[in-house]
C-alpha cells in the first residue's frame, strides 16, 4: 500500500537513495542512543575491556 510510493521515491536517482541512507543512519543512531541510556554502565564496561 503505502510502500509502494516509497520504492517510486528511491528510483529516481541517486541523491533520494543518499537521503534514505542518511534517514536510516539517523535512525539507526537513535536506538543505539536508547540502548546505552537503558544499559547505561554495563554497555560501557563491555567497551572498555
């Protein structure tokens, strides 16, 4: 349904595939964020050893 406009939107060329890119590496930050605020120390630990 509403994923067929998205596949439309990334075929026309190259500069909307580079927008996506960067839409999921936003994305993608943000929940690595939300995992360390929920870890907090433990995650750091693992980091550092």
């Amino acid at each position: 349904m509403g994923t067929e406009n998205v596949f439309h939107e990334v075929k026309r060329g190259p500069k909307t595939i580079e927008y996506d890119m960067f839409r999921f590496d936003q994305f993608v930050h943000l929940i690595v964020e939300w995992v360390r605020r929920k870890l907090k120390a433990k995650l750091n630990v693992k980091c550092f050893r």
